[in-house]
C-alpha cells in the first residue's frame, strides 16, 4: 500500500512539474527541457540520464502550444527560424551523440554552467539594439546552440532567446521564435536519445499532461505583459536557478 501511495506522489509530483515547466516554457521560449532536467534531479532524484532525455519529447508539445499563441500574435520570424534550422540540426545530432562519452555528473554540471554563463550574459548585456554582420553568424550561432542542446538534451530555445535578443531582436519576438525553433528542430535529440535508452516514457507521459495547460497559460502572460519586464524577469530567474543548481550537483 505504502509503495502504490508513494508511485501515486511521484506521478502526481510529474504533472505539478509538468505544469510549472510548461508556464516557464511559454513565458520564456524554451522547450522545458533544459529545466526540467535540474528539477527531476534536485526534487525527484531521477538518474542523470534519464533526467537528460525523459523531458525532450515533452518539449514538441509544450513548445507547439506556446508557439500557436505567438504566431497568432505576430511574434515569430519564421525566416530566422529556418536560417538557424540548417545548423542546429546536424550540431544537435553530434551533441547527442557525445553524451556517450561523457559521464552524468558532469553533463549535469555542464547544464548548470551553461545556464549560469547565458543568464549572467543576458543580464549585463545592454539593450542597445545590434545588427548582426553577415548572415554566416547565423549559420555558426545555429551550430553551436544545436551541439550544446544535443549535448547538454535540451531543445536549444533557453539560448536562443537571449542570443536573438543580443543580436537585436524585439523580446517577445525572440521568445516566439525560439519556440518555433525548438518544435522543429529538437526531434533529432529525442530520435537520438532514444536510442541511447535515456528516455522513461512514464516520465515524459506525466510531465506532458502538466505542460499543456502551463504552456498556454505562459505564453498568454507574455505576450500581454511590458516586454522590458519579461526581459528582466527571465534573466533574475535564469541566474538565481542555474546558481542554485550547480551548488547542488558540486556538492551532492
């Protein structure tokens, strides 16, 4: 009895997970991913791998719902999210195939890092508007953001973001376009992972059902609020949970 109420506490933790995840998700213009893998180790002490690749199917869902709302309002570049599609997807197969060769921990502390770097960056970057010089940065940026978010299974959108808004795009329009992005381009990573065996479908089942609702709820929050404060909310936020988290994995 103790054993059924216990698994009735872990899925039911999955869904309030899934739902907080998703809010972020649609707030923000990440996939989840890249959240819900610290949150699965700190909160449910899922293994490193499995809290990798369990939450990347959830990302096509929650994304494709937040992007729906964005596009409705006009506020994604489908011609950028093409031009970074060429490159994220074979950068995103590569990563994937890394994690292999790299042990849990580490990737684990790698996530934490990663964050970390992006949202201090964020935060003291100026808001000065900036053209990028030759669409061949595109190309590279889209690489890079793929081989991270293949290594580290993440959909990409959580660096996205911010890498749109420092080359000069408008706020909410680079969180719909990173969003539009992760819902096509993170299928190579889940192809990949499930191969490795590093996805547990009850897992990505539960976190599912939460992040619908989380996403649409999300996204309705943005897009009617002052961009100026979605921008600093998503760097305090960004900076406070990466720190959190690789105090966590160091000393665990």
């Amino acid at each position: 009895m103790n054993g059924e109420k216990l698994d009735i506490v872990y899925l039911l933790s999955l869904v309030i997970l899934g739902v907080f995840i998703g809010l972020l998700s649609g707030m923000f213009g990440f996939g989840g991913s890249s959240i819900s893998t610290p949150l699965l180790r700190i909160f449910l002490n899922v293994p490193p791998y499995l809290a990798l690749g369990s939450p990347l199917p959830m990302t096509l869902f929650s994304s494709s719902i937040a992007t729906y709302n964005y596009n409705k309002s006009g506020e994604v570049d489908w011609q950028t999210t093409l031009k970074l599609l060429v490159t994220i997807i074979p950068g995103s197969v590569i990563g994937a195939y890394l994690t292999a060769y790299i042990p849990g921990k580490i990737l684990m502390i790698l996530t934490a890092i990663f964050l970390l770097y992006i949202s201090i960056r964020f935060v003291m970057e100026s808001s000065e508007k900036r053209e990028v010089k030759g669409k061949i940065w595109i190309y590279i940026s889209g690489f890079i953001i793929g081989l991270l978010s293949g290594l580290l299974a993440n959909g990409g959108g959580i660096l996205v973001t911010p890498v749109l808004v420092l080359l000069g795009m408008a706020m909410k329009r680079a969180i719909g376009t990173s969003l539009a992005l992760v819902l096509l381009g993170t299928i190579p990573s889940i192809l990949i992972h499930w191969y490795l065996g590093h996805i547990d479908w009850i897992i990505t089942a539960f976190l599912i059902i939460g992040a619908f609702p989380g996403s649409y709820i999300g996204a309705r929050i943005t897009i009617s609020t002052d961009s100026k404060k979605v921008k600093k909310g998503y760097g305090i936020f960004l900076m406070a949970f990466s720190a959190f988290f690789l105090i966590f994995e160091l000393f665990r």
